[in-house]
C-alpha cells in the first residue's frame, strides 16, 4: 500500500508539471512584505494554487495563492505567493506538501521569508534578521508519521538546517545592498493568537530571537529531502511584552510594507549570488 502522503505530493507535483515546463533551481517562499515581488521577477509562467486538484489553498481574507516561474537575474526561480499556516487547521504534511514540490520540480535551494516578532531586546520594528538556526519544539514535526524514504531518511540531521555555505552568501548580498541585516534564531508557535508576555519570556530563555508562526516547519520538510535552506525573518514589531502597545496585524503589515524595498533588494542580491557561486 502506498503512503497517502507521499501519494498526494506525487498527484500535486504531477499536476504541475502537466502544465508548466519550467525548471526552477531556487525556490522561495514569499512572507509578509514580499507579497509583489513578481515586479523583481522575469516571471514567465503562473499556476493559481485553486488549479492544483488536493492542494492546500489559504484561508486568510485577501492572501494571494499562487505559484510564478520565472528568472530572478537570469536565475530559474519558483516562488510562492502566499502559503498555508498550521494555524489553519491544515496538517503538518499539507503545510509542507508546497515546499516539497518545489524540491521535487528540480529546485536544490530554498529561500524562506516571513514575518516575525523581535524576542531580542536588540532587534527594532523594521529590522531583517537571517535566520540562524529554529526551535520547533512547540509545533508538531512535519515529519512525524511514516517516513515518506523516496523523500529522506528516518532520522534526518537538523545540526546544519539553515546551509552555513547560504549564510555568508546573505551577509555578503547584504554588504552588496547595503541593507544591514541582523541574525537569530527562529522560534515557531501555532498561532494564531499573538503569544502571551510569558510565552515570550519563555521564547527567550530557550534561545529564540524572533517568534513566528511559517517557516520553520517549511525548513524541516526542506532539509529532510536534502534542499540547501536558508530564511530571513522581517521583524514588524516587538513580541509581546516588550512594548507597551498592544500586538496588531495591521502594525505587521505596514511595517512589513515599510521595509519591503530593503527586504527585495536583500533577496534579488542573494539569488544573484547563489546563482553565480552555487550553480554557475
Ligand atoms: N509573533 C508571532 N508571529 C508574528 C509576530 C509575533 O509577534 N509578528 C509577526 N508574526
């Protein structure tokens, strides 16, 4: 009998590639902020997510749900507009279903955006942090139920989830860009709510730097299946607690749009570079 997940993933991927010939290298996961990055893109191909008999569709009012081929500075690119969310009420496996397609399109490198709150006294509303490394400890894992083998092994590494080899690339498109960027660790709750002053305390003495709700399940799935990962966070507030206004998605979302112009530059320059260092 076969796995129902792996089935499904096989179904989805077939249907895409019935319709788009395309070969992505890069793949990369638009956030908050990143929501019109098609203007950065050549995009020469778009399938609606809706199209994709069995795939997971966002619920969220007014998120986009769509796939765009194309080449970022003559880089064959795969990005998402729009992702599902645990919070949701999709499954682990449905959440991470989008991120493994990609990789099994032919994409070898991932980038993940999202938006985050800052854990780290340091970090200010508007900041991009590259991700360093993630808790999951509080999300189930997706990789939990039968292993899907085609895809990975049982037991897989996560000492190096976020490749050191994409790190400096970022710090290097950064210095490139001249968009200083901050480094931390992700650390991912199930949302939806904003967490708690005290969620966050605790965010902060197990390690974490920033707290979102994507991502690093994404990163899982990703480096299971022996994709290169790597993320970068935008900060749009200060996690709760630590300012005294109340959490907002309205204050996420324009922060988000504040720095949205630094943040695209930031991910054009690093695709740039992957290009030329990593598949040229
Ligand atoms: N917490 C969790 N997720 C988020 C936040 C936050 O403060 N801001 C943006 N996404």
């Amino acid at each position: 009998m076969g796995n129902r997940i792996y089935e499904k993933l096989i179904t989805c991927t077939n249907a895409v590639k019935s319709r788009i010939t395309f070969k992505p290298e890069v793949a990369l996961i638009l956030g908050s902020g990143l929501g019109d990055y098609a203007q950065e893109m050549d995009v020469v191909e778009t399938l609606e997510y809706s199209e994709i008999e069995g795939f997971p569709v966002s619920t969220v009012a007014g998120h986009q749900g769509r796939f765009l081929f194309g080449y970022v500075k003559d880089v064959p690119v795969v990005a998402m507009q729009g992702r599902v969310h645990y919070y949701e009420g999709y499954e682990m496996s449905d959440v991470v279903l989008p991120t493994r397609l990609m990789g099994l399109l032919g994409a070898k490198t991932i980038i993940l955006t999202n938006a985050a709150g800052g854990v780290n006294y340091n970090f200010r509303p508007g900041d991009l942090m590259m991700i360093t490394d993630h808790i999951t400890t509080t999300v189930p894992s997706p990789l939990i139920g039968p292993n899907l083998e085609e895809l990975g092994p049982r037991f897989p590494d996560m000492s190096e989830v976020y490749n050191k080899e994409l790190r400096e690339i970022i710090r290097e498109a950064a210095k490139n860009v001249k968009v200083s960027i901050q480094q931390g660790v992700y650390m991912q709750l199930t949302g939806p709510n904003y967490e708690t002053p005290a969620e966050i305390r605790m965010c902060r003495t197990m390690g974490g730097d920033a707290a979102g709700m994507s991502t690093a399940c994404e990163a899982m799935a990703a480096n299971h299946m022996g994709m290169d990962v790597c993320g970068i966070s935008c900060i749009t507030n200060m996690a709760a607690g630590m300012s005294a206004q109340p959490l907002d998605h309205k204050e996420v979302q324009e922060t988000a749009d504040r720095v949205a112009a630094d943040f695209k530059k930031l991910v054009t320059e690093t695709i740039r570079l992957i290009g030329e260092k990593k598949n040229g």
